[in-house]
C-alpha cells in the first residue's frame, strides 16, 4: 500500500481497472489519516513554539 501514498485518485484508479469499493475506501481513508496526521504534526509545532515564547518571557 505505502507505493500507493504518492499517487493521485485518478493515477490509481487508472492502474486498477477493476478497483472495488472496499479497496477504493480504503485509499480514501489511507489518505484521510494521511492528512490528519500531518495537521496534527503543525498542530503540535505551533504548541511547542508556544511555550518556548513563554519560557524565554517567563510567562
């Protein structure tokens, strides 16, 4: 699955002609939890960025 990661919807589906449903959702939710977990990455940054400003101000 992880030489799947780089491709587009339409590159994948080109591929797999006869692609079934259960298949397709799961590259939907492959790239869903893909996207999360890239938020929650910039999430946890900004976070740690935060309380480095505090530290240096005291705060």
């Amino acid at each position: 699955m992880s030489e799947r990661l780089g491709m587009s919807r339409k590159q994948f589906l080109a591929e797999h002609n006869s692609v079934d449903i259960m298949e397709l959702m799961a590259y939907d939710r492959l790239k869903d939890d893909e996207y999360h977990n890239e938020l929650k990455s910039e999430m946890q940054t900004e976070e740690d960025r935060m309380k480095q400003i505090r530290a240096l101000f005291g705060g």
